[in-house]
C-alpha cells in the first residue's frame, strides 16, 4: 500500500509518494525525504495560538511554540494555553511556558505585549 504527503518544509509543496517497497519519490530536495520519514514514524507540529492578557487594548496576545511538538499532543498544548493569562507587559520572543508538557518546546509571544 502507497502513501501520499504534500512536504510543507518548503514552499515547492512537492506531492511525494513513499511505494509498498519503501522508495521514495516526487521530492525535489532532500529535504522532502527526512520530512516524509518524520511524518510516517513520529510526525510533529509548530503550535500557533492566543493568550488572554489582562490588557483591555489586547486582550489576547498570539504566541507559537519554538520547535515541533508531537502531534499527539497538540490537543494537550492548546488545553494548556487555555490556562495562561498574561498580567505583566512582555516582549516578542519572550517565553511564555517553559518545556511545555515536557516536550523540549517552549511557548513564546510572537508580539510584544504591553500595557
């Protein structure tokens, strides 16, 4: 049985095909390879969502993680975002959670957030 994935490492979006044997093929770069074997043994995601804030002129705030988590996970991720509210004025980059769920991944603004 064939499988089908559209790489999303770059923006070529190549349909690559892994084949009953195991060879690879429509990738234009390795990349594509290293993405679809990651995809098929533990696939993992960037997080993008919001934070509430306590800041009337924003009262939610974007943030992302800083690297890929499990995508078993990312359910688990967005409950514990559910739970932050920002009190302080904080910068871009600054990190919000710290080794979310043990992932190795922290949270960070991906905008500043002042009173």
């Amino acid at each position: 049985m064939k499988k089908e994935f559209i790489c999303i490492v770059c923006p070529r979006g190549c349909h690559i095909t892994v084949h009953e044997d195991g060879s690879i093929t429509g990738n234009m770069c390795k990349r594509g390879i290293e993405y679809v074997k990651t995809e098929m043994t533990a696939p993992k995601r960037i997080v993008t969502s919001t934070v509430r804030t306590v800041f009337s002129e924003m009262p939610r705030v974007s943030v992302k993680t800083d690297r890929p988590v499990p995508k078993e996970l990312i359910m688990d991720v967005m409950k514990e975002l559910s739970k932050v509210i920002i009190t302080t004025p904080m910068s871009l980059g600054d990190v919000v959670i710290e080794n979310i769920l043990d992932t190795g991944a922290n949270i960070v603004l991906t905008r500043s957030c002042m009173k």
